[in-house]
C-alpha cells in the first residue's frame, strides 16, 4: 500500500532527475505533505483501525474522533466504563446511547454519561482513504496541488537560482513565494467542505 501522496518516483521523473542525491530532500517534502494536509483539513489522510480514549467533563455531549470519515462499513464499537475495563457490558447501543456522525467523526451522546478520565473508548476505522492510489483516483485536484507544492519546494531549496520550472502546463516563479503554499491550503480546505 503506497502512503505517499505522490511518489518519489512520480516527482523524479517529472523533474527528470536520475540520480539519487535529492532523493532525501525530496522525501522530506513528501512526507510534509501528509502532516500539512492534516493539519489544514482537519482529518487523517490514510484509512486505519485505530482506537482511542476519551475524558468526559460535566454535562459533555459529544466527542470528536481524530480520524474521520469513520468508515460504517467496518466493525466500529463505543464503550463507557467510569472502572476503565471496557469490557463487553460496557458497550454502549448506537441510536439509543449515541449517534454517530460518521462524515465529520462525531459521537454524540443520547444519555447523560458522569464526567472522568479516559471513560469513554472508541474502536473503530477511519481516514480519508486506503492508499494513494485512491487518493488519486477519488481527488485527482489534491494530487495535483500535492505534486506542484514539491516541485515548488524542491525549486524554492535545491534551485534558488533558477527563475521558474514548468509544472504540466502551469509555471511555479520563485518570486511568487507564497502562491503554492496558498495553492495547497486552498486545495486541503476545499476538500475538507467535501466531506
């Protein structure tokens, strides 16, 4: 499964470089690509099994997970336990206990619940997507706005001497410093209206 948003590969032979010396700049601005994608949608990117704890305080009415969307079509399991066993009597019932709202990872509760420490746990599996080929396939402009960030980045750290470098059809100037990072920022939060 490819966890990259685009592959080094794919930038390497856009950029048409064969040698391996940029191969660790290039990562590097690949795998920041994830964390900033995150951070500016709001959601986790790849798709995953995770589990996770949550505090209540007085009167609280829902929770948010970490990962969403939730995917409904996998085993996903809510438990409230003030000891923290969480053992199978401690499960609670969906539509009687809680609702769920799988897009936005929301966990709203139908019945009041004593505040605490880490006494709620959630399993479950979310994320965006299982891999960047469907990522690709499902959001070809996030690619695209994914794949002219490291190209900019690349420019802007490895090439400062260079005016431009052209981006299939696009060109990237390195007077226009902040043009990709708002490009990217725009691209992460109309997809975040997606969801």
């Amino acid at each position: 499964m490819a966890t990259d948003i685009v592959s080094l590969t794919e930038i390497k032979a856009f950029l048409k470089i064969t040698g391996t010396d940029d191969n660790a700049l290039l990562q590097m601005i690949i795998d920041g690509l994830k964390v900033d994608f995150e951070m500016e949608a709001g959601c986790k990117l790849w798709k995953a099994a995770r589990t996770e704890y949550f505090g209540l305080k007085r009167g609280q009415k829902y929770i948010v997970l970490a990962s969403y969307p939730v995917d409904t079509g996998e085993d996903y399991s809510v438990y409230y336990d003030t000891d923290r066993t969480f053992g199978s009597t401690t499960e609670l019932t969906e539509d009687t206990d809680f609702v769920l709202d799988s897009s936005r990872g929301r966990i709203i509760f139908l019945t009041e619940k004593s505040s605490g420490e880490k006494v709620i746990k959630v399993t479950y599996t979310g994320g965006l997507v299982a891999d960047s080929t469907a990522l690709a396939a499902t959001y070809p402009n996030l690619e695209r706005a994914a794949f002219q960030r490291v190209v900019y980045e690349y420019n802007t750290m490895k090439m400062s001497g260079k005016e431009s470098v052209s981006i299939r059809g696009d060109v990237v100037t390195s007077n226009k410093a902040g043009k990709e990072r708002l490009n990217w920022i725009k691209a992460c939060r109309n997809f975040q209206r997606l969801l």
